[in-house]
C-alpha cells in the first residue's frame, strides 16, 4: 500500500484525484512471485476505481530475490496516471503568467529561440492536459477517435 500512497510519490500531485494507465511494480528481497501477483491483484481489485478498465493487464510486477543493502524488501513503484493533469496544469498556469509578462524571454531569443517555439509549448502541453482528461473519462465501451490523421499521413507517403 505505500507504494500507491500519493506521501511516497516523487511528483507533486495525488493520484486519487486521476486513474492508473499503466504501473510496474517491482520488489527486491526475499518476496515469493504468486504472493506479490496475489497483492497487486488484490490492490487493485481494492482500488478498482482508480486504474483504467480498458487496459486488462495493467500492472506489471518483478521481483529480484538479491535485497538492497542494509535492507530485507524492498519495492520501486512506476506509474502513469491521469492525476498528472494537476502537474502539468499548475505548469502552464506558471508558464503562461510569466509568458504573458515576456518574463525571461530575452534570455532565451538573444540565444537563438524564436518566440513561436514557446506558442508551441504551450499548444503542446495543452494538448497533454486534454489526452489525459480523454484517457480519465475514457470507458471500455468507449471508441479511439484519435490517430485517424497519422494513419492518413502514413496513407500518403506509401501512395
């Protein structure tokens, strides 16, 4: 369970407000394969509402039987979860603010960047913003509307 808590994450943001894509869980020590697959699926059978339904299988585990020094178990948790939206939502705030301002762009323009690259930042990480909202709503029963336009281009270029 601390591996899930949002005190242990290393991003600022808590994973109940958003659901789990996909998460690899992998644990060092004297720790048997069936009892870790036996929590993880108990976990997340506990927590269903927090992993996303229309991905089967996803939580992965691994366990190496040689322990960290100084220590009988360990564990190292990896997730991406829609919760990540508050990040990168608190992000483009601050950018935007300080863009708005033209805070530091001397900076960056007497270096070399054109000021469109930062209009393409922030299109970019609005663009991350509303996927991760598409994939927190998203259900089973729910159909990919996305990649028709690459699947066009790719289309094209064998013509």
């Amino acid at each position: 369970n601390q591996m899930f808590d949002s005190k242990n994450m290393m991003v600022s943001c808590d994973p109940r407000h958003g659901r789990y894509l996909t998460c690899a869980a992998m644990f060092r020590g004297k720790a048997s394969t069936k009892e870790v697959d036996d929590q993880m699926i108990n976990i997340q059978s506990k927590n269903s509402a927090y992993f996303v339904e229309w991905i089967p299988s996803n939580v992965k585990t691994a366990v190496c039987n040689v322990p960290p020094p100084g220590y009988d178990l360990s564990g190292t948790f990896i997730g991406n979860s829609t919760a990540m939206q508050e990040l990168f939502k608190r992000i483009n705030d601050q950018f935007t603010s300080m863009f708005r301002r033209k805070v530091f762009l001397h900076l960056y323009t007497g270096e070399g960047m054109d000021e469109m690259e930062f209009n393409e930042a922030e299109s970019d990480i609005t663009d991350i913003i509303s996927e991760y909202q598409q994939y927190q709503e998203c259900g089973v029963d729910d159909t990919y509307e996305g990649g028709d336009e690459e699947e066009e281009q790719v289309e094209e270029e064998y013509e």
